[in-house]
C-alpha cells in the first residue's frame, strides 16, 4: 500500500515571512480554516513570541480549527517555548517546533557557540516543550550546510529527548536533489533511533530547486514536507504545496505515495492566500497560475480538443479549476451570487459582508456585460475589509491629456469630515497619491505599483496592488475598479488604512 506523506502547512507561518505579506488576525483565521478544508495534516500558525499579534492568530487559530494539528514556532528558549505553548494549548492537537541552528556558519556569525553548547541547548528545549506536550518537532536550522556527522549526533539527541519530528531544513535553499535526498538517506541509516520519529524536510526555492530537494527527500525516507500555498516564503519562498502534492498525486508510479489533500479545494486555497496576502500569482506557475491549463499554440488546442491527454497531464478540476470561466450577469439574484463566492472559497462572509459585496456586483454588472470568477474576487478584496476604513474615498476627478500637467482633485472623509486637496503630478496616478498624501499626511515610500487587467474585454476590471514603506514597515493595499486611476487610488488608501490599523 502507499505510504501516507503529511502535509504541513506553514503559509502562515514562513509564508507570511515573504516581503510585503502582512495578514491579520482575522485573515490568518480564514486562510487556516481554508487549510483545513484543503486537508492538510499539521498548520503552522505563527512564530508566537514574535508579535502579540502573531501570539493571539496562533491562540486563535488553536481554539478554532479543528482536524489539523496546530504548532506554534519557538526558538530553544524557555521563554519562547512558554510562549508557544500558551498559543496552541486551545488545540485539541497542540504541537510544539523547537528549532536552533547548527551549521558552522550560524553556530559561529549568529549564534557565536560551541558545537557541545548548540546540542546542550537543543536537548534542554526539546525537554522543555516536553513538559507541556507529546507532540514536540525540532529542526536543526541550515541542516543542509551543517557537517553530516554533527546533524546525525543532534538528531539522536533530540530524539532521545523526546522530539517526536525531526524537521531537517534547506534554510537558504542551497541544496540540490541528489545531495538532499543523500542527506536524508543518511540519516536514516545512521541515526539509530530514527525509527522513533517522523523525518520532515522544510525546502527553500533560492535555486528554485525546493520542490525538486523536497520530492528527493520523500524518496529517501522523508515522510512529512514543509510547505506554502502558491510556494511564498523568505526570499524566493518555500516548496509549493501544490506542486508537490500534484507532483505525488500525478506520478504516483514514481512515488508510491498518497497524501491527506482534497485536490479540489487547491485553486480556492491559492486564490485566497493571494487575495489577502497581497502576493500575486505568476501567470506560468505551475497548478494555479492563469495559463497552467491554458494552450495557446495552434497545434496544442487541436491535440487537446481531439484528446486532453495529449497535452494535459492533470485536469483542471483536479485541482478544483472550473471548466467556465463566466458566471454571473445582471440578472443574477443574490442566492446565486452567494452560492458562486462559497464555491470560491469565501465561506465566511457575514450576511452584513455579503450585502456590501452584492451591491458592488450589482453595479459592476450593469457596466459589464460578464461578470468572471476574478472579477467578484476582487470585489471581495475591495469592499469585504478586515481593516476598518480610517480614509474613505469619497470622490476624486482626474485632468490628463498629452499636453497637460496630471491633476487630480481628491476628497477624502477622515474622522467623519471630508477634505479636499489638489495636486499635480508626473501622471495621473502620481498627482492622486500626492493629493492623498496632503490630506492623510503619513510619510511613506511607494516602493510597488502592479496594475493587472483581472478579466478581459475593454470593460474589464482592472486590479491594482501597491506595497508602501514607512519607518521600516512594509504594507500591502489593493483597489479594483473599471477606472485604473481609481483603482491607484483605493489601492493607496487600503494600504494606508491597513498601515493606521497594524500601528494602533
Ligand atoms: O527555513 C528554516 O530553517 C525554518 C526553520 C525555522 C524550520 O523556517
Ligand atoms: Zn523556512
């Protein structure tokens, strides 16, 4: 029979880590209740000593999603472990993840100790967290450039100790697939009391190598892997959840290997993460990106029109892509328009959400004649807000031509008052954030602007997300509209919203 690979899930955890990702409480609920409909085994919910924020998502997501082991991330310190334990507890299968560096590197620049201190202290945190829980993970960070016989001495102590998971990292993505699976098979062969834990690997995708390294550890005896959805991460991101999971699930000749995953529920997953992370999905990537089932070359469409396999190894339903992609118009009655959104995965919307969201549908529909799955997930993302909205648009009117200077007139209610500022700029969009600027008056720095069409056609929606920085802080907005400009605008103010929130 097949052997059964557990997914652990760590979109919330090193997910959020990626560069301009900032959930809060209330979306890292929602994207873990989601994962957990996705079937993953184990959820990472946070680093709890990090943030009070990242403290309270991780107590929450423990008291309020059931199935999946929930696990709290804590360095090999007594107060971190405290910590931890205080966040998970809620769980019904609360789960600790100790990790503390061991490679010559980190020992030496980061850590400055000694090889027997580094094992005193592994040994001692994982005691620790034994004395709350049975369910104790440790990871040796950089575990890929520490010296093999040192990572196998660790890992039997850790072991002996009571870690029940042993998580061996490619912290920075170094590794490559014939090396890593090599590691792996190492330590199952030198390591004497392995049989006694479960082997996890965690890849990073600096050589864009992290699914490959994750794929060659489970065939050398890993039998748990550290994911994200849509692969975000530090830096160049983590191992994709998906590609991995598909990658076992359509080559199961090569790996023998099942996991707990409903492949249906992938795309909703993914939508949602990049929805409310602000991260969008490449259009080539693999699984869930815009062109993944999409045959443009003349050849291809005849092949897959005469037989799918032809060109397509997987289908798009397998991974939960509907067929069509239109589906709603002017007519369509709010029963629908709720049934649609919780096939997309918005299964939380509160009735109050849900209104604000059907009258923005309403009068989009009467604009366009077709109203596309992204269309209505943008409008989510504009109107359905965590954030209390601090600024409101309230109006805005544009000057622009070839042989003028951008103006743009902004009015914006602050605190109950509406105020009015004008501007000019290099463009449009540049005059409205300086008339933004004079009226909310917070010092930041645009440091992206990414404008993508969500459907097509010349009344299409188009979706802007910019990223902005202010005293070390990096914030995500975004903003939908038919008009660009006022989708620029919105953009700005949500990310400036969520700015006030995040400080207060
Ligand atoms: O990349 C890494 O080493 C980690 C550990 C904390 C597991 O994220
Ligand atoms: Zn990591």
């Amino acid at each position: 029979m097949a052997e059964r690979i557990l997914i652990f899930d760590t979109t919330l955890r090193d997910g959020e880590q990626s560069p301009g990702a900032s959930l809060n409480i209330q979306e890292k609920l929602e994207i873990a209740k989601q994962l957990a409909r996705l079937g993953v085994d184990i959820i990472e919910g946070g680093f709890p000593i990090s943030s009070p924020g990242d403290f309270e998502a991780v107590k929450l997501v423990a008291k309020e999603v059931k199935g999946p082991i929930i696990t709290g991330l804590a360095r090999a310190k007594k107060e971190d472990i405290q910590r931890a334990w205080n966040a998970v507890k809620y769980s019904k299968k609360p789960r600790i993840h100790v990790f503390l560096a061991t490679s010559k590197i980190h020992m030496k620049y980061k850590l400055k100790k000694a090889k027997e201190e580094i094992l005193r202290l592994a040994v001692e945190g994982v005691k620790y967290a034994k004395k709350f829980t049975n369910d104790v993970e440790f990871s040796p960070e950089d575990a890929s450039r520490t010296e093999p016989q040192f990572l196998y001495q660790v890992v039997e102590a850790v072991i002996d100790a009571g870690a029940t998971t042993v998580n061996i990292p490619d912290t920075v993505g170094y590794a490559t697939p014939v090396e890593f699976g090599k590691l792996i098979r190492g330590i199952t062969q030198e390591v004497p009391n392995i049989g006694q834990a479960v082997i996890s690997i965690h890849c990073h995708n600096d050589l864009g190598l992290a699914v490959a390294n994750s794929l060659a550890a489970i065939l050398n005896g890993a039998t748990q892997v550290e994911c994200t959805i849509n692969g975000i991460g530090e830096r160049a991101g983590n191992a994709s959840l998906e590609e991995i999971v598909m990658a076992l699930r359509t080559r199961k000749d090569t790996f023998n290997k099942v996991t707990g995953i409903k492949t249906k529920e992938i795309y909703k997953t993914s939508r949602l993460v990049s929805g409310l992370t602000g991260i969008l999905v490449q259009p080539n990537k693999a699984i869930v990106g815009a062109n993944a089932f999409a045959h443009e070359a003349g050849i291809h469409q005849h092949g897959v029109l005469a037989k799918r396999i032809t060109y397509e190894i997987m289908t798009p339903q397998s991974v939960g892509i509907a067929g069509t992609k239109l589906v709603l118009g002017k007519h369509s009655g709010r029963h629908a328009f709720r049934k649609r959104l919780e096939e997309l995965g918005y299964t939380e919307l509160s009735n109050e959400d849900l209104n604000k969201a059907f009258v923005r549908f309403k009068s989009l529909a009467d604009k366009k004649k077709e109203v596309f799955d992204e269309d209505l997930e943008a409008i989510i993302e504009d109107e359905v807000r965590m954030i209390p909205d601090t600024f409101i648009l309230e109006d805005m009117e544009i000057r622009s031509g070839t042989k003028v200077t951008p103006e743009a007139r902004i009015r914006i209610k602050k605190k109950g008052k509406i105020i009015e500022e004008t501007a000019t700029g290099d463009g449009p969009v540049d005059a409205c954030y300086k008339a933004i600027d004079k009226i909310i008056k917070i010092k930041c720095r645009l440091v992206d602007y990414a404008l993508r069409g969500v459907t097509g056609g010349k009344e299409a929606l188009g979706e802007v997300i910019v990223k902005i920085e202010s005293k070390g802080e990096t914030i995500t907005g975004h903003g939908a509209s038919t008009d660009v400009i006022e989708a620029s605008a919105k953009a700005y103010i949500n990310a400036l919203n969520r700015l006030v929130y995040r400080r207060r």
